[in-house]
C-alpha cells in the first residue's frame, strides 16, 4: 500500500500485492515518479525494520529511511 506523507490525515494512493521483489520495485519507483518519492510514507513495522531485503528495495525505489526503534 502507498499512501500520501503531505497531511495529517494521509490517504491511500494505491494497494496492489506481488509476487516478486523485481514487480515490486518497479511498482514504487513508478509510485515515486508519479506522486514524488518524498511523498511516500512507510510504515515501519517491526517485521519490516527486519527484512533487509525489502529495506533494500524501499531505500532504492522511494528514499525510505529506516527510522531508530522507539
């Protein structure tokens, strides 16, 4: 799911499920191209501050910076 970073009340942009990493990058980096990478907002949950994999793809596809746990 990428949703908006611009207002308090962020709204979903687009959901879509994949099977793969290379059909989820270019997903994001077309979701980054279309609103602006700044735009996107992760949600950092605890499985995903652990996947090094994704955190891979987020990095490179929207700019995503891993926030410190607390």
């Amino acid at each position: 799911m990428v949703w908006t970073a611009v207002d308090d009340d962020p709204r979903l942009l687009e959901s879509k499920h994949f099977k793969g990493e290379a059909a989820l990058k270019v997903w994001l980096a077309g979701m980054g191209a279309r609103f602006g990478r700044e735009n996107i907002r992760v949600n950092w949950t605890d499985v995903l501050r652990t996947d090094d994999r994704l955190l891979e793809v987020l990095k490179d596809s929207v700019g995503a910076v891993v926030p410190e746990a607390g």
